[in-house]
C-alpha cells in the first residue's frame, strides 16, 4: 500500500485520501463489510473516457496512469469524522493487510 506523500512542518488538508492499494478490489469489500466506504474514483482513466475521445488517445498511451487506475482507492475523509472513525478507518486497513 502507497500512501499520499507529506511534507514535514505542513499541515495537509484533503479533499480526497487516495491510496494505492495491492489487492484493492479485496480491500474494498473487506472495508464494505466493517461498515468503511471506500470509493473507486476514475476507474477509466480520464484521457480514455468518451469526452476525451477527441483526443486521440488508445488504452496503452498513458501506462501509469492506466495501471493506477487498478490500484487506487479513496479513503472516508472529511469534516464530521471523529477521531475515533478515522482511527477505526487506518485500523480496518492494516488488519486488512496483516492477513
């Protein structure tokens, strides 16, 4: 598992918490099931979905990003959790991979 990078004395603030996991698709069932929402976004990379069709590209011109597009998986995150949630959230994950 990847997770976002942070800079040392900064304070971060995201709109989304993507991770790029190993077995996502398991993970995401694995969370479902202990009442976590993870979410799936862009699951077709942008330059291949119909409004960018105009420009040309095939599956195979942007490798990264195609292959991200199978691994990243967007964390609960926002305002109104508390930090016990989050805390549960991070603790449902590494359980996850302690298996």
């Amino acid at each position: 598992m990847t997770l976002p990078p942070r800079k040392p004395n900064v304070r971060q603030v995201y709109h989304t918490y993507v991770i790029q996991a190993r077995d996502r698709d398991r993970l995401l069932a694995f969370l479902a099931e202990r009442g976590v929402e993870g979410k799936i976004h862009y699951p077709i990379p942008i330059h291949l979905q119909p409004a960018a069709q105009h420009l040309g590209y095939r599956p195979g011109s942007m490798p990264v990003t195609e292959a991200q597009c199978g691994t990243i998986l967007t964390l609960p995150v926002h305002q109104d959790l508390t930090r016990p949630q989050l805390e549960y959230v991070a603790k449902t994950v590494r359980e996850f991979y302690k298996k």
